[in-house]
C-alpha cells in the first residue's frame, strides 16, 4: 500500500508536477539563462545550469559551459538534489564515494554544488547547480547565493506559468 512517505509515489507526484509546469524541451529563455550566466560569474566557475531531473535524464532548461541538452539521470548530482529535496554540495567528485565513478566525473568535472528548486507544493524539480574542474571548498556565502539563485530560477518559473508563457513553442 502507498503511504504518503512511498519512494515512488513520491516521484510520480514530482514527475507530475514537473509535467504540469510544461517546461521540459521547451526553447532556451533569456529569463533563465541570464539567472544561469549570473551564477557562473558569481562563483566563477566554467559551468552553470538549470537542471530538471526527468524519469531518467536531466534536461538543461538553460546552461553556460554544458554542450549537451540533457545528461543520463544514473549517478547524477543533480538527480541527488531532485531525490533528496536539499543542497548538496560534493567539493570532489573523485573523492565521493557516490559520484567517484559518475559520467560527470569520467568527463573531468571536480566539483559540483546544487540547490534545489523546489515548488510552493513542496515538489523538487532539480537543481541550479555550479560545477568546476578543480576541487572547492564550499562557504556559508556559497550556500546563501545558490539558494537565492534558485529561488530566483522558481519565481521565474512561477511567472511565466501564471502568464502562459512556458510551452514547448516560446520556452
């Protein structure tokens, strides 16, 4: 019997409300990318992204550094994020013991840190995350900035929800 706890019926009510929003394979959006171009400069890291954790991949919403739309779900942080609802922050990859063996890793990133972006009905869509090839301590002020980032990435969500505008046709 699903109880309201069930590992997957949690999951198909986020993968519902990640659908519901209709922002997977949409076009790119100068909304999101600005916010994603921001957190790059912020950290001054190569690579930012708007992560959203799909059934078994994670789509790019928006990007800076990443030449791929979409990455395999297995093994990425990100999906860590998505599962778990909280920050994660991995200051070496090849020094965790979950991400060690990872596609990411394999491709020579470091470090990763991801904030969720979480919905007002409490659902986990993915992560702003921020990824580096050299291996970084994590600060109390990294924390705050990622966190505000992607609250900005879920109010940006949430407007243009409200307004229509989010659709496979204008992103």
């Amino acid at each position: 019997m699903n109880t309201p706890h069930d590992p997957a019926l949690h999951e198909a009510s986020r993968i519902e409300a990640l659908r519901q929003l209709e922002l997977l394979d949409t076009a790119p959006s100068e909304a999101f990318d600005r916010i994603t171009r921001m957190a790059s400069r912020l950290f001054e890291l190569p690579i930012a992204a708007v992560s959203l954790t799909d059934t078994d991949r994670q789509w790019f919403k928006s990007k800076v550094g990443v030449e791929h739309d979409a990455i395999p779900r297995l093994k990425a942080p990100c999906a860590a994020v998505a599962d778990s609802g909280a920050m994660l922050e991995v200051p070496d990859l090849l020094e965790s013991a979950s991400f060690r063996d990872s596609p990411l890793a394999d491709s020579g990133i470091r470090f990763y840190l991801g904030a969720p972006l979480v919905t007002r009905s409490g659902h986990c869509l993915g992560a702003m995350c921020v990824l580096g090839t050299e291996p970084r301590a994590v600060t109390e002020a990294d924390r705050s900035t990622l966190t505000d980032l992607a609250a900005m990435v879920m109010a940006q969500v949430e407007l243009q929800h409200a307004l229509g505008r989010v659709d496979p046709v204008s992103g």
